[in-house]
C-alpha cells in the first residue's frame, strides 16, 4: 500500500537549544521510501544519527528563534494484516541481545507495579492469545480522550483513570504484555485513518522469533503503519525532543492512502 505523507510544525525557541527530531519514515525491509525529504528552517548544521534497532533516523540539531519543520514522503509498505492468534511465546532463554530490554519496566511502562493484575487477567493464556487478549481488554475497558493525560502519565496512570491517548493506550499495553513476560516495545508511525489525525503510537511484541505491530486503539492496521521509530517507551520515540524551552506555534499531520 502507497502512504503518502505530510507533516509540518513551527516552534519559537527563545534561546539556542539543542534539539533532537525524529518525523521521518525509516527504510526497513517491509516498508520503501520512494520520497523522502526533510526541511528545516532556522535550525544550525543536522547531525542525522540511525535510529534504535536500525528502524529510521534521528536528527541533531541547534536552534534559536523561529523553527520551521517540513516532512514530506510517499512510503510503498509491503507489510500485510497478519493474524498473530496462533503464535507462540519465544523462551526467554532464546531472546536475541536487542530483545532482552524489552522485557523490563521503564519510565513509562512500569510492569513491575503491574504483574498481579496481568496474571490474574491473562495469565491463563500464552503468545499470540495472550496478546490479543490484553489489545481487547484495553479497547473494551479504557476510553480514547484527549487533554486527561500528560509527559508525566504513566501506564499504571492510565490503568486507574481508564481513559487516555493513543500513547497511553501503547504505555497500558507494553506494560501488559511485559507483564505477562512477553517482550513489548512502542512505535511511532504514521497511518491514513487515525483520527484525529498526528503522529500515532502503537506497540510490536516479540512472538516465534519476530516482532508484530499492535494497535491497542484499533485504529490502525499493520498493512497501512509506517514506522519512524522505535524504542522503550515514550521517551525513545517522541517526534522532538528539546533540551530547553521551546514554545509550539502549529502542528499539523496528514497521511492519505494514494
């Protein structure tokens, strides 16, 4: 499927700071960038460093003043709809180096404070069941709103309130399947019928020796995902990240199948 994609921001940044900016699609080998460009004006020289786990690139730069952002691209994703129900759990002892992290709480996914509540609600069930079950039992118990959550929302935040954004649907959901000892890491993409629409987070576990794309929102589907990054949680694939005071003056994203 051929995704088209726009996106721009403008930010007014009232001194030099650092900033790093991670919008753009990564090549990998179930998504190709048949367009690709990146403009940025008022920013000093870009330092473009590769992404987790090779999926995208992450750029470096210095701004000051007035900050404009252009991302353009048309992605050909070759994924497909996969049913992931009768896939097993790899043993733990067979974990690749890369996946092992995955396993364990982090800033925003603290599946530590979660281990009693998974095992009494999935813990009957293993790998692709199991997965399945904790994507249902967040779209069935928990309300998509905006303005209810912030930076500062953990998962077990959103396990209590029951209500959040797509990032918090992603935190409750790797939490989850951590949780239950399955490997779990987020995604930043972006994918034509989220609404409304911006740059969307979904979850990959790990299951017979792969990672497979999940949408706890049930908004998006593997087959129309383009993936920007990946990694832990939040914190690894927020679309910028500055280290000082920046002020937001627009956003806008817009992804159309073509």
């Amino acid at each position: 499927m051929r995704i088209q994609i726009q996106s721009q921001m403008s930010y007014f940044l009232p001194m030099p700071v650092d900033t790093l900016l991670v919008v753009e699609a990564g090549m990998t080998r179930d998504q190709k960038l048949e367009t690709d460009l990146l403009t940025i004006s008022g920013a000093g020289p870009l330092h473009p460093v590769k992404g987790e786990d090779g999926v995208g690139q992450r750029t470096w730069f210095q701004a000051n003043g007035e900050l404009d952002i252009s991302y353009e691209a048309i992605v050909d994703v070759t994924r497909g709809q996969e049913d992931i129900s009768s896939l097993q759990p790899t043993s733990r002892l067979l974990l690749p180096q890369l996946v092992i992290p995955y396993l364990f709480a982090s800033r925003y996914c603290d599946s530590d404070r979660a281990q009693d509540f998974a095992f009494e609600t999935f813990g009957q069930l293993q790998g692709g069941q199991q997965v399945l079950a904790i994507c249902k039992w967040i779209q069935d118990n928990v309300t998509y709103m905006s303005g209810v959550s912030d930076s500062t929302t953990t998962a077990s935040d959103t396990l209590n309130a029951r209500q959040g954004v797509c990032r918090d649907f992603a935190h409750l959901f790797i939490t989850l399947a951590r949780a239950c000892g399955v490997p779990a890491r987020m995604v930043s993409v972006y994918a034509p019928d989220v609404q409304p629409q911006d740059f969307h987070a979904v979850a990959e576990v790990w299951l017979e020796g792969a990672w497979r794309m999940v949408d706890a929102t049930g908004m998006a589907t593997p087959d129309t995902m383009v993936k920007i990054a990946v990694g832990r949680d939040a914190t690894d694939i927020a679309f910028m990240t500055t280290f000082g005071r920046a002020e937001l003056k627009s956003q806008s994203v817009n992804v159309q199948r073509i």
